[in-house]
C-alpha cells in the first residue's frame, strides 16, 4: 500500500494505491474507492531516455508553441466558481433581484451537488455560464450589481 498527497488547483486529493497487477490497480481517492485499467505501451512506442535518434540539421526551426492561461479578471461584482465542476441548474435570470444566501445555481464537483448563493443583495446582471457548462476554480459565473 502506497499513500500520495496531490494539490490539483488547489484541492488537496488523499490517493491511497492499495494493489496493482499488469492491467489494474486498486485506488483509494479521498477514501472513494476506484478501479483503474493501466494501458499498456507497445513495445515499439518504449526508448531509451538515454538514446536520442539522430535528426538531420534543420535550417530554420519551428517556433515552439506557447500556451497561454487565458486572463479574466473577476470584477468585484462578479459571483466566481468555488472549486471545478459542472453547472447542473441555474434558479435565476438577467434581471432578477435577489437577496445575500439566495439559492443562484447548482454546480456538481466531485459527484455532489453544490448550491452556489448570492454573496450580497441585488440585481443579476449578467450569467456568464449555461446549464451543462464545465468551470474552473475561480470561473467568472454570474454578475450581481447592487
């Protein structure tokens, strides 16, 4: 048995290896358990990481690319998601007025089922997020004015 602790943007995960064969290993993930198929590397796809092929000289190389986050910057009206998920329902609409600890949305992480509230009094402004949309941590999801 082998215990691992993961920080995964920002959630810590409990992962407990209980058993392994050629084919499955037997997981513990924050106590959930889980069965996990290993697939296998063909024989032909396995090198040596000490053994490079050798490359022909090229005159110019490609650029490598460059993945970028993409920056949003949550107003201070903004209703932001708590952790990554699913949105299952959305109880409001443009326009709609509503109170602090009033019931805006439903989001499913980790198979259950989080009720997402107002954090102050006002008016919806804006749903930036559909029913059936998968967020981050942090996603900008719904703007409240007031």
């Amino acid at each position: 048995m082998k215990q691992y602790k993961y920080r995964i943007n920002g959630s810590l995960y409990n992962v407990v290896v209980n058993s392994t064969t050629d084919e499955i290993a037997e997981v513990e993930v924050n106590g959930t358990p889980y069965t996990v198929e290993i697939e296998k590397k063909s024989k032909k796809q396995k090198a040596s990481p000490f053994k490079m092929p050798a490359q022909a000289p090229t005159a110019h190389p490609a650029p490598a690319p460059q993945v970028t986050k993409q920056q949003t910057v949550a107003s201070s009206n903004s209703l932001t998601s708590p952790l990554p998920g699913v949105i299952l329902d959305i109880t409001c609409s443009v326009g709609d007025t509503v109170k602090r600890g009033q019931k805006l949305m439903i989001l499913e992480a980790m198979k259950m089922e989080n009720n997402i509230m107002a954090d102050k009094d006002g008016v919806i402004k804006e749903i930036k997020v559909k029913t059936g949309a998968t967020v981050l941590e942090g996603t900008e999801l719904i703007v409240i004015e007031g």
